[in-house]
C-alpha cells in the first residue's frame, strides 16, 4: 500500500544518509582521498571541487554507518560509486544538487537515490510535454503543482538510478500516477520506492526490498572536511512522505 504505513520498519541494511554541503571553501585537499579521487578533485574549480570531496566524505560515512565498517577503510569503486570494495557487498547511490548530499547505500540489491530543490523549476510544463507520458501529462499540467513535479522527477531519476539506465529515452519506464500510484518496467514484484523532504529539497530512494522494509535515515554534517568527522546535523530533518510499491506495468 502506498503512503505512510506503522506496519513499515527501517532495514538496516537499507539507509539514506544525507548532509549539507560545507560553506567553507577547502584550503587543501583531504588525505583521506583516494590517488584516483584526487586526481578527479583536481579537475574542478572552487564550489565543484569542494562538493566532490563532500560526496567522498558522505559516502565513507554512508558506508561506515551501515555497516559498523571503520570510515578510514571505507573505499567504492573508481570513476563510478555504485558498488563498495571495502566493505564489500553494499550497492550505493549518490546524488547532489545546490548546495545538498544524499547517499543512499543497501546491502539487499539494487538502489538509486536523486535529490533536487523542492521548488525550481519554473519550466517545468515544458518538460513534462516533451518527455512525460500521455497520462502524466494529464494530472501534472491540471494540478499545475511545483511540488507534484519534482516529486515525479526525482522518483524517475531515482528509478533509473537504481535500474542501471541514463535519462535518454527511459523517463517514461516509470510512471508517476495520482494518488502515489508508481508503474515502472520491470517484472521483480519487490521494487519500491520512498520520497521525502529535508531542509528545502526533496528526495526519492528506490530500492528492492521486502514489503515493510523502508530506508533508515540520517543527517549529518561535516565540522571539519579535512578529516573523516561527522555530527548530527541538528538544523536539518528528514520528512518522510509515502512508501510505495512499484507495480508491474499494466500492458493490457
């Protein structure tokens, strides 16, 4: 059933971490970096840069908190943080938009995680026309809703995310319906999906996992990004919204 449910309980194996990026600019970069992640830092200027290595430090913590794993030996793949080599068997997922982290790791299966402002997008009804179904299209562009956008964006980012696919041509593998109905284009019956809200952004994890299995969650934020330290962040807050399931999409 979609929505809020008491019948849902967080898996740990299952978590959404998220944080704030850092106001202070870097002064050097960390030692706790990877050759290869250094080398990656080294090609951005200034607020990318320093974004870069707050995903790198989010990402540890992820990790690290999921698994009890000690954060100094925490380490993912290079070029493309999907998937842990220490600890091994974690699968993850990284997202970042102006100035917010979210991280989101499973050791159950595959995960996508996409966090965007929850109000930005003032051409929106565009997108919906051009890369939306006929039937979001039709309850999107009536409720003419910011809210009700970005909360189909981030759940199809998130989906394709998790299922392995780039934008291009795949929007529309999921459909976002009224009433927290989700359609998406894969048979495995255990695909889900939770939204919520944290300090102005909106966030979607969609995962596989069991029927009252539903991500835990964490804000943190970095006092000192030279070092692998984190603090709850007491300014922010997750929201949860709805759980929902995925359903098979209806081919008749």
């Amino acid at each position: 059933m979609a929505g809020l449910s008491s019948d849902c309980n967080p898996d740990p194996a299952l978590s959404l971490w998220l944080s704030p990026t850092p106001v202070q600019p870097l002064s050097q970069l960390p030692d706790w970096l990877s050759p290869a992640e250094r080398e990656r830092a080294y090609s951005f200027h200034h607020t990318g840069r320093l974004e870069f290595v707050h995903s790198r430090w989010l990402i540890r913590q992820a990790l690290s908190g999921a698994s009890n794993h000690p954060v100094d030996d925490c380490r993912v793949l290079a070029h493309r943080p999907v998937a842990s080599l220490s600890p091994p068997g974690w699968t993850l997922s990284l997202s970042h938009s102006h100035g917010f982290a979210a991280c989101a790791v499973s050791a159950l299966g595959p995960v996508g995680v996409d966090i965007e402002p929850s109000h930005q997008h003032r051409q929106w009804p565009r997108i919906v026309r051009r890369w939306f179904s006929a039937a979001e299209q039709g309850w999107l562009l009536t409720n003419a809703d910011d809210a009700d956008f970005v909360r189909a964006w981030t759940l199809k980012e998130a989906w394709l995310k998790a299922t392995g696919r780039g934008i291009a041509g795949n929007l529309q593998t999921l459909a976002v319906l009224p009433h927290q109905v989700l359609r998406g284009d894969r048979p495995e019956p255990d695909w889900r999906a939770s939204l919520g809200t944290v300090g102005g952004y909106t966030v979607a994890v969609v995962y596989r996992a069991g029927p009252h299995a539903i991500p835990s969650d964490s804000v943190l934020r970095a006092p000192d990004a030279s070092a692998l330290l984190a603090v709850p962040s007491g300014d922010h807050r997750l929201h949860w919204l709805e759980h929902s399931p995925i359903l098979m999409e209806d081919t008749h």
